[in-house]
C-alpha cells in the first residue's frame, strides 16, 4: 500500500502543475488512475481499522467467556478475509484494458440446433453474470438459429473491469447433455466459442482508411418493431485488409447501427494491433480453427453426471445450473491466480 500511497501525492503534484490541466499529457487517464488508486488504499485502510477493532472485542469477549461475541468476531473476520481475497483479485487485473468494458461475441460450432441451443444458454449466463455484478449489457447483434437457439451474438457489456474478469472466458465451451431436440433421448456434445474484446476508448486512436471498408445495409430481423423491419437500418461493415467483418442491428437508425458497428470494429482492430506486437496471435486465435473436440477451455456435463470443468486450471464445480445461472466468479479467479504475473510473483 505504501507504494500506491506515493503514487497518489506524485498524481497530486502532477495535477496541482498548472500545465496539466491546459491539456499536456493524458488527463483523464491519470485522474482515472488516481481514483483507482484512492479506492484501493481506502479499502484496505478500513480492513486495518476493521481488525484492530475486532481484536479488541475479541479480547474483551475471551476475558468476559462470552461464546456469542466471539462468534460474531469470527463472522466479521471471515467477511474481511473475503474482502482481502477481493482486492488482492482485483491487483491481479494489472492489464492496460483490464478497467474497460467488454465487447463478448458467441458462435455456435457445428451441430445445427444442438450447438445453436448451447450458444443462448451461454448468452443467457453471460447476461445473468453481469446482472450479478450489477453491470450493464446491451446485444448490438444477433442471428438466430432456424429452430431454436442462436447461431452468434455480440453484445457489450460495461462495469468496472468487466474486461480483465471476462477476458477468463475466450475460448471454446463444451456442453454434454440428454438432448432435448432428440426423440430418441440420446447424449450430445455441442460446441460454441466465446471472444471477449476491450471496448477502446475513443481516446484511443486507430486509424482506418475508409477505402479498406465495405458497408452494407440490409433489412433488420431482430427486435425493434415495425420501423426496424422496415427500413434497410442494419449495418455490415467488413474490413478488406483483416477480412474482420462486424455488424449491427439492434439501433432504430442506420447511422446509429453504422456508428456502433465501427465502435465494435475499431475494437477488434487495436485488440488485433495489440495481438502482434506481442507475437501471441497464434496463441490467442489457435481455438478458432475449429469448434470442436480438444480445444475446449471448459466443459458443462449434465449426463452421464453433472460437473463443469475448466481444462485450464483444473478447477471444477458440481452445480452446473448454478454456473449456467450466471455464478461464474469461482471460475474467473482461477483462471487469474494461474495466469496472472502478479499472482506468480506471490508464489
């Protein structure tokens, strides 16, 4: 903490120099900055003052023999243990777009309904999980499945580091059941991939030549009413040097849809920058060969028994409608205590 301490009084000085506020330098990124900074130094002062209150009562409780205070001690020590594994959770969440919002895209794989079907289900965890954490959502598109289901989806999703917790989810997801489209109650395994990108402030440049785009209209086919059915307000923009290719429909207005849809596109551009300047493509786009067997990062199985898995690190849960209702946390930290540099430096 003492580190962040004298991060602050440098940021205070900084902002006291007249010159910082006639726009030299980044000025929001240092207040956002200061405000992080403030917050956790906050927390962690109140856990301080927390437990030398506790001890105290603790104390006076072991001399007066009274069982019900210690108890009441111990549940106060157990809730500040949870609120230290939640900030030292969020040191973990150390990277450059970690803070931002999210842009999550799911594909169904091969398999027709089966896999379309599993694709909503993931939707609809992924929805629950941000209402959990009181985020917001918004789906800027969707195709649905002829049958049932949806065949892929892009939404954002925005709160406080909904990137750097979202980012565990890139991958493939397997999902083994009874099918429910089968007469024959047969097993079925189905596939879908998941792609979280930062949602890139406009503070960010990236530059995209106009003649590297084609943009196409077509007539909406989700929600919207009978205006949005109406009128070509739908918007595809494909970018021809990547072959990126990025829509919207969920706007009333063409030229709200087109604005989305570029927010969406200037995204998935820095993300790819960002990508190979650290030579981690193959590494970060290998699962999008192929949505099928061996690339899963995590399985969902209902039968023969119920677990889901995550092949990565290992950690498993025997609930698994209380994972598809959205409580993915467990999931979330365990992928970051085994992939985050700051918690292999703790060992």
């Amino acid at each position: 903490m003492d580190t962040k301490a004298k991060r602050i009084e440098e940021i205070d000085k900084q902002i006291a120099d007249s010159a910082f506020w006639e726009g030299i330098g980044d000025t929001h990124a240092v207040l956002k900055e200061r405000t992080a900074l403030s917050d956790v130094v906050n927390q962690w002062q109140g856990i301080k003052k927390d437990l030398e209150e506790g001890e105290i009562l603790l104390q006076l409780a072991e001399e007066e023999e009274d069982e019900g205070e210690v108890e009441a001690v111990q549940k106060k020590l157990d809730q500040i243990e949870k609120q230290i594994r939640n900030i030292e959770l969020r040191e973990m969440l150390g990277g450059k777009h970690d803070p931002d919002n999210a842009i999550v895209s799911i594909n169904a794989g091969a398999g027709g309904t089966e896999a379309q079907d599993w694709a909503e289900m993931l939707l609809r965890m992924y929805l629950r999980w941000t209402e959990k954490r009181s985020y917001k959502s918004e789906i800027i598109d969707i195709l649905a499945g002829e049958e049932a289901g949806i065949k892929n989806v892009t939404l954002t999703i925005s709160g406080d580091y909904a990137y750097g917790y979202l980012k565990a989810e890139t991958g493939i997801h397997r999902l083994v059941r009874i099918s429910p489209f089968d007469t024959g109650k047969r097993r079925h395994t189905s596939f879908a991939s998941v792609f979280v990108y930062p949602e890139i402030s406009e503070e960010i440049v990236v530059e995209i030549d106009e003649a590297d785009l084609r943009v196409d209209t077509f007539r909406s086919s989700g929600a919207g009413g009978q205006h949005v059915n109406k009128t070509d307000s739908a918007v595809r923009v494909t970018h021809i040097p990547t072959g990126i290719v990025v829509q919207c429909q969920n706007e009333r207005s063409q030229h709200k849809n087109k604005a989305m849809a570029m927010k969406v596109l200037r995204s998935r551009l820095y993300e790819r920058e960002l990508q190979e300047k650290a030579e981690k493509m193959k590494e970060v786009y290998e699962t999008k060969k192929e949505i099928a067997w061996g690339s899963q990062i995590r399985s969902y199985i209902m039968q023969p028994y119920r677990l889901v898995k995550d092949h990565r690190t290992g950690f498993t849960a025997g609930d698994v409608e209380r994972v598809l209702d959205g409580d993915l946390d467990e999931f979330i930290e365990a992928y970051l205590w085994n992939y985050s540099g700051w918690a292999k430096e703790r060992g």
